[in-house]
C-alpha cells in the first residue's frame, strides 16, 4: 500500500508558455494567428485556457515558433490531468463522511494501510479507496452492498451493523491472497491428507505456528489470511472462494490460542462439508446464515482438537493441574483445547486455566507466551 500522496502541484497551461514565447518576439497575436492559418479568436482562447492544443494546432505552433509538437502535447495532456485530478478531489470532498465511518486509525496501526500520522481528511479518504481498488465510494456500496459482481462476492453487507469495519476486514484477506505465491490446485483429498499436520502443530503450541500453518495451507492449495481483529467488526472467521482457491480468514478477536484453532478448523470444515457457492462468516448475524451447516463446521472443529474418544473422557473429569497434564500427556492435546472444553461443558469456571493458554496476536506475528505440554509436567 502506497503513502498518502502530497497534496497536486499546480500546473500551467500551454497557453503561459504560448503568451511568454508571443512577447519575447514581440508578436501580436494577430499575426500569431495569421501566420499558423487559425482564427484569432481561437489563439485568444488557448491563451486564456479555454481551448485545448490539439495536435493539428501543435504542429502549426511548431513550424512558425520552432518548439516541437511534443512539447505543447505534453503540456497540454500534464494540464489536462491536473483539472481533471482537481476536479476528482473536489468530487471526493462531498464523500468525506463515509470515510470517517471506516476505523481509519486503527487500520494504520494494525497494518491494513500505511499513511502519515497527521493525514487530512481528504488524503484519509483516497488512502481508504486505494486499499479497496475503488476509484469512488459509490464503487464500495455497489459492491459490498448492492452485489454488483455477485459472481465475486456473494454476501451483501447492506443491513449488517458496521459494515464498513467488516469490509476492510474483508478486503485485507483479499490482498493478502493477491500477494500470495503460486499455489497447487486445490483439491479435498490434498486437504484432507495435511489434516494431520494442521493438528500436531496445534497441539505442539509452538511460538512461531502462523507461517508454518499458512505453508501447510498453501501445500493444500488453500489461501489462509491471519488478519489483525477491527474492533468493530465483530468477525471471528470467514471461508470464501476465490473462483477455484478457497480463502480462510480468521482473527484474532479472542487473543487466545484455543479459539483461534477452533476458529481455523471451523473454516475449515466449511470447505470439507460444504459448496463453492456460498459465504461464511463467523460472529456475524446475516439473514442467509444456515445455522445447519454452522453446527457440521462446530462439530468438525470439535472433533480436529479433542477427538471423540477424549473428549468421552471429560465429563468425569476432576480438575488439578496434575490431572489437566496427565490427560495432555496421555490422549497428546494441547492444555488449552480441553481448558477450553471443560469451560465450555461449565466443569470449571472461566477463571480456572488461564495460565495454559497462551495469548495470540496477528500483529504481533506470534503467540505472546508460549504454553506447550512441556510448561505443566
């Protein structure tokens, strides 16, 4: 993402040029006129900035001045963009309010754009429409609302509280799959085979987990985008297709390593159990939500953490320190998928644990404090 752009440096018309060139020869524009074969007026109003050169007029200007064609055309075309780039910016200034309703500041600081500190409203603005690829606000609202390239995105947004925070949500998983390398085609069996990987490295609880997981992803054709929670966009996770790539999302809201993983096999799950046509999205209450298909993709993540025949266990299970470590270490789960468990089945309070799950920030790029089987022996 480009810096904000400093502020349009004025540029004159070939009409200055023309006007400083006619007085160094002492030329009255009459005989100017006269001797290029135009009509007076029409060379008073280049002067004036109220016609264009045109290429026919600048081969004239050249032949009776002895300034090339070129230069007049590129003065003319630097003009021409610097009014049209003004009137762009002053378009733009009538849509200032529905910037201020993206959480502009806290995008800068999670990563989602770069701009200076101290940034006008108007440069927060074309900060925000860089980021979403759009030349106007208008773009966004036919897009994330009206559904104007339905076969892109599926969802429409309009009715959905802060829609704006959830699009630049979104939008960052967009890009970060732009940036991604060449991956194999996905198939479900590839996916299905690096499984076992996905779950040894959530139980092995290593600090540095996040490249080794999105490299997993990507040896199963599959786009993970770990990207940084808006506070107000309430998502948790999100599947979409991105024409054949699958492309999960998944943030980190909760900051805790036991709901990251539940959220990641959740998106998972989605692209196992279900089609290519629809989208997810986690934590969000929208009206084409299938609570069906979000209860197979509960379970599967349910079953990627604590298989059945652990979790069979829990029921009867009697909290200590010891007892959590022995478990762990018998049935090889990490300490903060059954802490989360037993929270879930009201077996212990939400006080009692915390100290087995390690804290996960995205912008950050790690696990805060690293908690592994290792740490409760």
């Amino acid at each position: 993402m480009m810096p904000t752009k400093k502020p349009i440096a004025e540029v004159f018309p070939p009409g200055d040029m023309l006007q400083e060139k006619l007085e160094e020869l002492g030329m009255p524009v009459k005989e100017f006129a006269l001797r290029c074969g135009k009509p007076e007026p029409t060379i008073h109003d280049v002067l004036k900035g109220r016609c264009s050169v045109t290429p026919d007029m600048a081969i004239l200007f050249e032949k009776v001045l002895k300034i090339p064609a070129r230069l007049w055309l590129n003065m003319q075309c630097r003009h021409d963009e610097y009014k049209a780039r003004l009137q762009h910016d002053e378009e733009l200034r009538e849509s200032i309010q529905w910037a201020r309703q993206f959480p502009f500041a806290e995008m800068v600081e999670k990563g989602y754009v770069k701009a200076e500190k101290k940034s006008s409203p108007l440069d927060k603005l074309k900060c925000i429409l860089r980021f979403f690829g759009f030349a106007k606000p208008s773009a966004w609202a036919k897009y994330y609302q009206d559904q104007a390239l339905k076969a892109e995105f599926r969802l429409s947004l309009a009715g959905i509280q802060d829609a704006h925070a959830l699009s630049a949500w979104l939008r960052y998983g967009d890009n970060k799959a732009s940036e991604q390398k060449e991956l194999p085609i996905y198939t479900a069996e590839q996916l299905k085979n690096t499984l076992p990987k996905m779950i040894d490295l959530a139980n092995r609880g290593d600090a540095d987990f996040l490249p080794k997981l999105i490299e997993i992803c990507g040896q199963a054709g599959v786009v993970l985008a770990c990207t940084p929670h808006l506070r107000n966009s309430k998502v948790r996770g999100a599947t979409r297709w991105l024409k054949s790539t699958p492309l999960v999302q998944v943030s980190d809201s909760f900051k805790r390593y036991d709901i990251f993983w539940f959220s990641f096999f959740h998106e998972i799950g989605h692209i196992l159990l279900h089609g290519k046509r629809e989208v997810f999205l986690e934590g969000i209450d929208y009206g084409q939500k299938q609570q069906r298909k979000e209860e197979e993709a509960d379970e599967f993540a349910s079953e990627c953490l604590i298989p059945r025949s652990a979790a069979r266990k829990l029921p009867h299970f009697q909290y200590t320190d010891r007892a959590l470590a022995v478990f762990c270490r018998q049935e090889k789960l990490h300490p903060a998928f059954v802490v989360g468990r037993l929270r879930h089945l009201n077996q212990i309070s939400q006080a009692i644990g915390n100290k087995h799950i390690p804290a996960v920030d995205f912008s950050k790029g790690l696990v805060a404090d690293r908690v592994s089987m290792d740490s409760i022996r």
